[in-house]
C-alpha cells in the first residue's frame, strides 16, 4: 500500500509535467483513486498455467503458443496477429494470458473506439495512467487525431512508462499493446491508412519495449498491400469443436450430470447452426430453464426414463429455436394487455387465427397505400393498364389466351428473375394511380364486405375516402416505419423512386383487413 | 391545432357590407385588406382561411348573420363583448376536455409503466446480484472476463401498435418522466440522433449530453463508465429510451447496441425501444451481432382504438364539459379516424377545432360555462341578464326551438330549457354505456354505438318487434345496427356474463333511480338463473345439451335474457333521446360538419389546381371575372399556363405550349382595346388592362420561363427529361 501510495505520487508528478492543460484541481481526496502503474496489469492475483488451460477447454495449443510467442520477460516480440472467426475466445484467451505471465498491457477495442481519435487518446490515457472524470472535465490526457502526432506522443509516454516499470519489480519493461477487433477499421473513414499505420507502428516507432498485438475476426490475406512492413506473427483461433463447446458449456455448471444430459439433446442440433459460444449461451440458458421445469429439485443426477421424459418434453421447443435469431419474450407484467389484444384482435373477425391479423393500427387510407405500393413493386408496369381498367382488374382475358410450351417456359424463367431481382421500384405517381384505383375499388365493390369500413349515409366518409390530401403525409409515414423505401435525390425533378419492402404475408394481412382481394391484381401469382 | 389566436377581438364594423357590396373601387386590393378585416370581422371563423371562403361564408344565410345585419350600431360593444366572453368561455370548456383527455391516457399508460419499471427494477436486481465492480475493473477498457451471456442488453420493446408516431411522442416523453421520478438515470434519443451522417458518435454524444453534462468533447463510452461510477450514480440503473426504432438508422443503432453491450457490465443499461409496427421490426433494421446482444422483453401498449373509448367516454358521456357534437360530425370524426389519419392527436386536433367553431358561430355558445361549473345547476339572474334582446331572439329563432313550436312566450322559459338540456345527457349516456357494456361481449367498440347513437331519426324500437328478432337471426346484414347487434349477442350470453354485465349496469345507473329500479328487479331471475345453473354443475357451458336439468337451465336463461332485452327497450324508449331532437340543443351541440371538413382537410394539392384555374376568384380583378372562357392577357402569367396546359395529354410540346401563351399576350393588344372603348368601367381598371406596348419576345420568354419553373415548384409539371428534351410531363390530372 505503502508502495502505491509513493508510485501514485510520482506519478502525478511525471504526469502534470507532461500533460499541458488539465490539472487534478481539488486537492481534496475523493473516492475515485486515480490508476497507477499497476493498473497496467490485470489487477487481480494472476493465474496458473493449469487454471489458464482449464479455462479455455480446446484452446490449449493455440495458449501455449502464444505464451511462446511472446518469450520470456524483457524479450522484445515482432507484432502478433491473433484471428478468427468471431466468439472463439481470442480476446479473452490473450487478456488471460498476460494475466497470467502478470505482464503490463493497454487495451484499446476498436468497437468501443469507434474513430481515430478516440483510438489513440484511449491507448495514451491508459500509458498516462489518466481517467477521465469530473474533475477533468472528462477530457483526455493528451487530444490526438493524427498518426503522426500519435507517434510522438506515445513514444514520450512509452519511455516514461518504462522508466517507472525499471523500478517497479517483477514485471519486466516491456509494455504490450492490444488492439481488438482491428477488422472494424477497414470501414472507418480513411480506415484502410489508419490500418496501414498500426500494421508498420512496429517498424515506425523503433520501440522495442512495445509488444504490439492485434486481434481481429478477419484472416490476414484481407489487409495486405503494397507497403512495406514487417509482417506480423500469426496465430489461428479455429472454431470449436463439438467436444471443446460440451466442455466450455459444462465448466460453470451447478448439476453437471443433469446439464450434461441437456447437452445430449441440444448440442448436436445447435452444433450445425452455430457454434459461437455467445450465441449458443444465450439459446441454451433459455431453453435449459424450459429443460428444467417439470423437475422439483434442480441438483437430482437423471437417470435414463427421465432423461427420456424430459427430452419429449423439450423436443417441440427446439426446432424453432434453431431459426431464431432474436427472441421477444413476453413479460408477466404485460400479461393483461396481451388478453385485451388478443379481444381485440379477435373483433375484426371471430373466426379467422390470430396469426392472420393485423396487430397494430393503421388508417385505411394508409392500407390500400400499402397495397397500391405492394402491387406497384410486384407487377410489370405494362400490366397497370389492363390490371386497372374500368372493369375494376378482373382481366380474364389474357388468362384465356393461348400459350405455348414455350412462351410458357420463357414466362416461368422471367418469373424466377423477377423473384432474384426482388420487389421493382416505381414513381410515385404511379403508387398514386394505383392507390385511386384500388381504393375507389375497394369503397364500390367490397365495402359492404368489408367490416371496419362504415356505410356511410352523409357521404362525407365517401367523399374524404378519395380525397388525396393526406396520402402524401401518409406515404412518408409508410416510408419512415420501412414499407417503403425510397431512393432518388431531387424533389423537384420528381425522380423519387419507391420499393415496397412489405413481405406478402404482411400485404396479405392487410388486404384481408380491408376485405381487398389482392390476388387477383397479382400479376401470376 | 387551431391557432386560438387567430381569434382576435376587434370590434365588429360595418365591414360586411363591404364584403357584401362587390363594386367599390378598392376591390383591386382586396385580398390583403379582407384578410385583416376577416379575422377582425368578429371572432365568426377560428381560421382566417381566405377571402373565397369567408365571403362565402358571410353571403350564406347563417343565423348570426341574419342576427347581424338587423342589429343597430348601439350593439357593436355589446357584439365585442360578447365576442371576448365567448372567447374566454371557450378556453374554459377546452381546458376541461383537455385535462378529461390527459387523465384518460395517463391511466392508460399507468399500468405499463410500472410494469417497465418492476422490469427494469428485477434486471438490475439481477446484474447487480452477479457481483459487484471494483472501480477500477468498472472503468478499465477492456471487458470483464464472465460468461458470454454478460454481453446482453436488457431491452423493452415497447408496441405502440399504430403506424403512426404522434400519439405515442407524448407516452414516452411521460415515461421519461416516470421513470426519472423512480430514480433512474434516463436518456431519450430519437430518430434524429441516429442519422447515417452523424454515425454512432451523433448518438453516444446524445446520451452524454443527457446524462453527463452538456458539452462533451469526444463522445467516448468511458465517459459514461467513469461517470456512472461517480457520486453513487452506479446505484441506479441507466435508461434510454429510443421512441421511434423504425425510423432510426439501423447501421447506427446496431453500432450503439454493440458498443453498449460491450459495457453492459460495467454501466447496466436497459434500452427501451418503441416499436410501432409488428414486434420483429427490429430484426428488419438491425444487424444479427446487434439482434444477438439484446435480451428483449415486449410491453403493449393500449391500442389507438382502445384509447378512442376511453376518451370518447371521458369526454361526452362523463359529465365533462357539456360540449357535444352532432351526428353527422360524430360520423366525420369517426371516419377520419378511420379512414384518413387514424391517431388520437389528430382526434383531440379534430375535436378542438370543432370546439372553437362552435364557440365562434353559436352566439348562445356561452351558456356552456354554466355547464363546465358542477355545482351551480340553475341561471342566476345577472346571467340571463347578459342576454340580450338579440340573443334572445336568436335563441327563439333556432331551428331546434321552431321546429318544436316553442313560441318565444316569457324570457322565463329559456333557463327553464336550459336546466333541462343540462340534465339531459346524464340518463343518455348511462344508456349509452348500458349498451356498450352488452356490446363488449361482441367487441363492439363505444366509437361506433356512439356515432350511430347520435342519429337522430334512427327507430331502435322496431328491432324489438317480434318479426325483427326472427329476421335478424336469419341474415346478419345491416353491419351498422349496433343495437341489432347488441340483441342478438344478448341471447347467446353465457350466465356468468350475463351477471357480470348485470353487476356493470348496476353500478352505471346508481345514479338515476329510473332506471336502476328496472335494473335491480332482474337480479331475481338472474338468481334463479343461477341456481339452475349450479344444480347442473356446469354454469359456463350452456352449449350442451345433455341433461333436463340443463333444458331447465336454458329456459331460465332465456327469460333472463328476455327481461333484459326488456329493460333495454326500456331504457332506449324512455330515455334514448339523441341530443339532436332536444329543443335548444344548438347550445351546447356543434353541428357544421362542412366547416369543420374544410378545416381540417386543407386539400393542398386540389386547392392549388383550382386557384391556378380560377386566378380570378382570389385576385378579384375587374377585367378576369368577366371573362368567361377566355384566356386574358391580364391573367398571371402562371395561370394562363396551367390553363393551357389542360389542354394537353400527359406530356406538353414546349414548342407548343409557348406558341400558345405567347397568341394569348400578343393578341390582347386589339381586344383590350375593344374591351375598353365598349366598357367604361373605372380608370382604375384601364390602367390594368392596358399595358403600354406588345412586349418583347425576349419578355415573353422570360415570363414563360419562370411560369413554368412556378409549375415545377408547384408540384404540377416535371422538366424535360433528357430523352425527350423538349416535352415536359404533367404529373397532375384533374382538379
């Protein structure tokens, strides 16, 4: 303690003699201590080899050789590399590792340092040992958003650093610097010359106090080029294999024997799917909670009927977990509004399954839109004319026609591009003809069908129906909750062009809502 | 909203005879001085829309101008000061309503508030249970070393189920506030901060600047972990609610949600996203990494339609602020709800407009403060004192009070009506409520008996007739006959519901004997009703028909449902009287429904397409009124093109089209001068039409070109495309 204390003070001395501007104002001392140079490490009392290979099952070579990559203490290392795929323990296995040969790091991750600047002032505040606070007015040890500048600045904090690491025993004087997810950089703005900088730092900063490591979920090939530097060590994190996930997933687990009986069952499946361990995780915490519930006493060993019991039970919750990417569970406290939904849901029609409903709200004006839109992207413009003809779009006549096998054919090979191609785009005054169209339809013919549109005895309703003066409020409305979307730049020129990006059953739905029968405007469907 | 303000106080001058005599040499400059005098031609129109329509307005046969014209000048201050009154009155009844809404929908929204929070409370419970941070690990940059599954960002997704987001601003702006009265750190970023050009630092610059101080230098996540381990920040949780997920940027918001998750540990933050649509939006806008970091949980909200009850309740049938509308505007509301807008803002939007109209058309409209105050139920004397021999007359000249032959006999009778109007809706809408408490069965919704309980030439009775019942279980047409509807449901009631609907009635109607006496004599069949159905053990499946017992029960059932269609009848009879068919009823009961469209529905488009035809009705110039179909060289240049381009198909000849407009300015030159010998009209109107010489070619192009580029602007033609470098395209059809 006694240590620290003294360490903290020079410090703070060496600091305010390097930074220019902001000083610890409040001599006052507040709770917030500020880091000193053992913050560098890990912190915590490092580990064992043992314990760091038992944390990592299936990952022992690729520890040992990272461990003989970066040699003995003081041994100056060429920059290393460690890639691939992501959730295959990378990060962790080289902070555990440093952890474990108690070596002084920095840490910087490019998903938090979201731009060059913060990049590097991160990297100097922790070589400064700076924290931001209120006090500092959370600013920055150094302000830094050049390279260059980044250069100087590190090389003068390195050397300090190591100056006081000669006198603190035991860890040596090199200093490591890591930098993860370095493949986020290459879509940074300028990314690929910020990239192109931290591959030749080694060569640049003429340090060899500096171990420079990057990890990235790209294999190397992708940042190859031209410039000359030294290229790094490699070191290959594969994916893990089957036995290595049942281990990983076994490590913290309270019942072994009953977990184990679990990943029997789900690991196989899920094994094909994915085999990141924080997608897997999360899947497998949900669905071993399901697993459990018919047992009363969770630390019971499973014998084989009720390992066959529970099975039966979980097997219907496990292929559509499979799909999912994105779970919404519903919480308790919700419970009752999801009754009234579903009475509500069941006020348009009593008949028809929930799953055919709409279950949000949106103005009948703003359905047949949707639908005009839907329709616009799916069928040829040529079609507009015969589809919406006076008769209203019961075009029979083309069905009725002849075709030959080979038109057919033909027809069929266009169908299937039209499918790669996706939903078409068209102008907007075509959605607008459309829209009067079928809505004009849709009032005439299916009203009296329809059940949430009201007969209406003024005319009122009748009238404001065709009224366009709140449709363009209600395509941007469209546009802003994603049906539609629009590309083009000038207003003025009206070059505007839209895509419909309503999936068929959602058009479907819609249409069903307002009684409107949009498979037969639907151009060979 | 309508601009109240717009309701200025000016005393009302003789200006409608100006607008009433159309020959006076200052026409020419109407437009700006009308526009003056029409907001100060008395407090008549909430918008001053325009010169076509308040001359429209004042020429039509309303009873206020009817009123109007015969008063002497003696009544001009008692005009102002009645106008001021009515004013102030208005902003009485409208902040009644408006408080009567908010309440409503902040009960709504009670309980999904506290849900969110006991959620986001058991959360942090929960992270914050998996051990605590040291400070130095809190603030340190790389990641504490646990499970995989710390990386989750507890989410709530919360569905507003209504495409559209105006409604729903005011909820989250409320749960901000709820949830920052609860202790939480809360932030709300928008779509606005989560633009592609801004990028993920837009919206960590965002939450910095709500959550740590206003001027950040770089929008760095340490800050946020530095700051929440500051001064016992770190015994909260962090909030952020984003209100509109569909319309953020999804690239961004992925970024942010990685980044945050990154930290979770360290800063527990709970997202709170707003999702209007179905709840797999956020799969469509964000990125797989981001959907696997989020641990969502779903909250709905009260659906558009359910809030529309609630406030229709809160507002008319609730003694609330005595102001009601009539059918037909019941009608108009309800389909623009439906049918055009669909957000309760705009409702509330709709229903402020209509109050105000009411309040600047109906003289008598004062009255209603009598009936915002609860406690005073009679007119005092200085009251009726404020009525003048004017208003008297206009009150005995209602075409509600003729209609019903009420001659104007004693001054006396008028608060004797008018007490009676103010009784009046209470036994009305605990029918009304009746009736929707049967129709929840059904799904019904209060918006729909409402309007359709409004009518009011509409015969309920004659659903009660026996041929009826037979008729209307044979074919289930006529979707608009809410009481039709509500019969037939009644009959397939089960008992429990039939008691529970007893047990709604009894409560609705504690207030007015009549009617709860009826009430009260079913409760003995329903008992028996009861005790069949115990007898049979199965009181909830009256389906099955297996046992006597259970005829047994069915019979009791029947008679009970008989006894209630009964008391319906009843009630319908007695006291189903729409406020329509009550004398007096103008008072209180807005009625305009075309002033009330016009207002609302600008028609933007439309009205330039008519105005560009018809220049000459905003214009008011002498020489275009009288023109007939032919194209004057004195018309706007602009309108003299768009009234050419008519006659075009969907693409123009610019060639052509200029040829023409040009034949229109440079044969002006002999009719003008025809036109001016034979007519002799004022100098004024010479001065205008005869403009010195034929202008330049160079002129003409110049004003063609920039009348085209103001049908560009317009929104009615679109430029030459490079195709076809000399055709432009008319985008507008129709007018």
């Amino acid at each position: 303690m006694a240590r620290e204390e003294s360490s903290k003070v020079t410090r703070r001395s060496t600091r305010s003699s390097s930074s220019a501007s902001v000083t610890v104002e409040n001599p006052e001392p507040n709770e917030s201590h500020s880091p000193t140079i053992d913050d560098l490490t890990f912190g915590e009392e490092s580990i064992t080899l043992d314990a760091l290979l038992s944390n990592f099952p299936g990952r022992r070579s690729q520890i040992l050789d990272f461990i003989r990559l970066i040699g003995p203490l003081d041994c100056p290392i060429l920059p290393i590399m460690v890639y691939g795929s992501a959730s295959t323990g990378k990060s962790s296995v080289v902070l555990q590792t440093l952890r474990h040969l108690n070596r002084p790091f920095v840490y910087s991750s490019s998903r938090t340092c979201y731009n060059p600047r913060i990049l590097f002032e991160s990297i100097l505040n922790q070589l400064l040992l700076h924290r931001k606070c209120s006090s500092n007015g959370y600013s920055s040890a150094k302000r830094c958003d050049k390279p260059s500048d980044f250069v100087n600045l590190l090389r003068e904090a390195l050397s300090n650093v190591i100056g006081t690491l000669d006198s603190a025993s035991g860890k040596g004087k090199m200093v490591y610097l890591v930098i993860d997810n370095v493949d986020l950089i290459k879509y940074w703005d300028k990314g690929s010359m910020i990239l192109q900088f931290l591959f030749s730092l080694y060569t640049v900063l003429k340090m060899p106090q500096l171990g420079i490591m990057l990890i990235s979920g790209l294999p190397p090939d992708v940042y190859y080029s031209n410039m000359g530097y030294t290229d790094p060590l490699l070191l290959y994190f594969p994916e893990y294999s089957e036995d290595d996930l049942r281990l990983i997933f076994l490590r913290n687990q309270a019942n072994k024997k009953l977990y184990s009986a679990f990943l029997d069952v789900v690991l196989r499946p899920f094994c094909r799917v994915t085999r990141r361990v924080e997608e897997l995780s999360t899947t497998f915490s949900s669905l071993f909670r399901k697993y459990c519930e018919p047992l009363d006493d969770l630390g019971v060993s499973p014998n084989e009927e009720m390992k066959r019991r529970l099975y039966s039970h979980l097997k219907p919750l496990i292929a559509p977990c499979l799909n999912e990417i994105f779970r919404v569970s519903s919480h308790p406290h919700d419970g009752d509004t999801r009754g009234e939904r579903r009475q509500k849901v069941n006020y348009s029609s009593e008949t028809r399954e929930e799953l055919e409903v709409l279950d949000f709200h949106m103005s009948s004006s703003a359905k047949y839109l949707l639908i005009a839109a839907f329709l616009a992207s799916r069928n040829p413009a040529t079609l507009d004319a015969s589809m919406f003809d006076s008769t209203g779009g019961m075009d029979n006549r083309k069905r009725k026609r002849k075709v030959s096998e080979k038109s057919m054919e033909k027809k069929e090979i266009a169908e299937q591009e039209a499918v790669m191609k996706g939903p078409g785009s068209f102008p907007l005054e075509r959605l607008l003809a459309i829209f009067q169209c079928i809505a004009s339809v849709g009032d005439s013919s299916f009203g009296e069908e329809g059940e949430e549109e009201e007969e209406d005895p003024t005319g009122y309703d009748r009238e404001s129906n065709n009224l366009m003066s709140d449709i363009l409020l209600q395509v941007s409305s469209l546009c802003d909750a994603n049906f539609l979307v629009k590309s083009g730049s000038c207003p003025l020129e009206g070059s505007i062009r839209y895509r419909s990006m309503v999936s068929e059953d959602l058009a479907l739905k819609v249409a069903r809502s307002l009684s409107f029968p949009l498979a037969k405007y639907l151009y060979r469907r | 909203m309508a601009p109240s303000g717009t309701v200025t106080d000016h005393p009302p001058s003789s200006t409608t005879d100006s607008f009433n005599s159309d020959v006076t040499a200052e026409n020419d400059i109407r437009p700006f001085f009308v526009l003056h005098k029409a907001s100060s031609g008395s407090s008549l129109h909430g918008k001053s829309i325009g010169t076509l329509k308040s001359k429209r307005r004042i020429e039509s046969p309303t009873p206020k101008i009817a009123k109007k014209s015969e008063v002497e000048s003696v009544e001009e201050e008692d005009g102002h000061f009645f106008s001021t009154l009515r004013l102030k009155v208005f902003e009485t009844v409208w902040s009644k309503i408006e408080k009567a809404i908010e309440d409503v929908l902040r009960d709504s929204n009670s309980k999904i508030f506290s849900g969110i929070h006991d959620w986001i409370r058991e959360s942090f419970e929960s992270i914050i249970s998996s051990g605590a941070l040291k400070l130095s690990e809190a603030v340190r940059s790389y990641p504490v070393l646990t499970q995989a599954s710390s990386k989750q960002l507890f989410t709530a997704l919360v569905l507003t189920r209504n495409l559209e987001m105006v409604d729903d601003l005011l909820t989250f702006e409320e749960l901000d506030l709820y949830l920052k009265s609860q202790g939480c750190h809360v932030a709300k970023l928008s779509s606005m901060d989560f633009s592609a050009k801004s990028g993920v630092g837009g919206c960590l610059r965002g939450l910095l600047r709500q959550f740590v101080m206003p001027t950040v230098d770089v929008a760095d996540v340490t800050i946020l972990a530095s700051w929440y381990r500051e001064n016992k920040n770190h015994e909260n949780p962090v909030v952020v609610i984003v209100d509109d997920t569909e319309r953020c940027c999804g690239p961004v918001l992925s970024d942010l949600i990685l980044i945050l998750s990154e930290w979770a540990v360290k800063v527990p933050i709970f997202f709170i996203m707003g999702v209007s649509t179905a709840h797999d939006a956020p799969r469509k806008i964000l990125s797989v990494n981001a959907l696997q970091r989020l641990c969502a949980s779903k909250f709905t909200l009260s659906s558009p339609a359910e809030r529309m009850d609630a406030v229709l309740k809160a507002v008319f049938l609730k003694p609330c602020s005595g102001f009601t509308v009539s059918y037909k505007v019941a009608l108009f509301m309800k389909s623009y709800f439906l049918c055009q807008d669909g957000t309760l803002t705009s409702f509330v939007r709709t229903l402020k407009i209509a109050c105000l109209q009411h309040f600047s058309l109906e003289p008598l409209s004062i009255m209603l403060e009598h009936f915002c105050q609860d406690h005073v139920n009679q007119l005092s004397g200085e009251d009726t004192g404020l009525l003048t021999e004017a208003t008297m007359k206009h009150s005995f000249d209602l075409p509600s009070v003729t209609r019903n032959k009420i001659t104007r006999s004693t001054f006396e009778m008028l608060p004797q009506f008018l007490s009676d109007l103010q009784r009046m809706p209470n036994p009305w809408s605990i029918v009304v409520l009746c009736i929707y408490e049967v129709g929840k069965f059904d799904k019904l919704r209060l918006l729909d008996i409402f309007c359709e309980i409004l009518d009011p030439e509409a015969h309920y009775l004659k659903y009660f007739s026996p041929s009826e019942i037979v008729n209307c279980q044979s074919h289930n047409s006529g979707r608009n006959n809410v009481i039709r509807r509500v019969l037939r449901k009644l009959r397939d009631l089960s008992p429990s519901q039939l008691s529970s609907m007893l047990k709604s009635w009894e409560n609705l109607t504690a207030e007015f004997s009549e009617i709860n006496d009826k009430v009260m004599e079913l409760h003995p069949f329903m008992r028996s009703v009861e005790a069949a159905g115990q007898r049979q053990g199965l009181p909830n499946s009256p389906k099955k028909h297996t046992s006597r017992s259970h005829s047994k029960l069915e019979k009791e059932v029947k008679a009970m449902t008989d006894k209630v269609a009964a008391v319906i009848e009843f009630m319908l009879r007695e006291y189903m009287k729409p406020v329509e068919t009550i004398p007096f009823h103008e008072i209180l009961c807005f009625k305009n429904v075309d002033k009330l469209q016009s207002a609302l529905l600008g028609d933007p488009r439309g009205k330039i397409q008519s105005d560009l035809l018809e220049s000459h009705n905003i214009l008011h110039c002498m020489c275009c009124s009288q023109r007939g179909t032919t194209l004057l060289p004195s018309m706007h240049d602009t309108s003299i093109l768009y009234t050419l381009a008519q006659e075009h198909a969907d693409v123009i000849n610019l060639h052509d089209w200029y040829q023409s407009f040009k034949t229109i300015l440079i044969s002006r030159n002999s009719k003008a001068k025809q036109k001016s010998k034979s007519s002799s009209k004022s100098k004024k109107r010479k001065d205008i039409c005869e403009e010195p010489e034929v202008p330049a070619e160079a002129l003409i192009q110049a004003r063609f070109c920039r009348a085209v580029m103001e049908l560009q602007i317009a929104g009615l033609i679109r430029m030459p495309s490079k195709r076809r470098p000399d055709f432009v395209q008319r985008v507008t059809f129709g007018s």
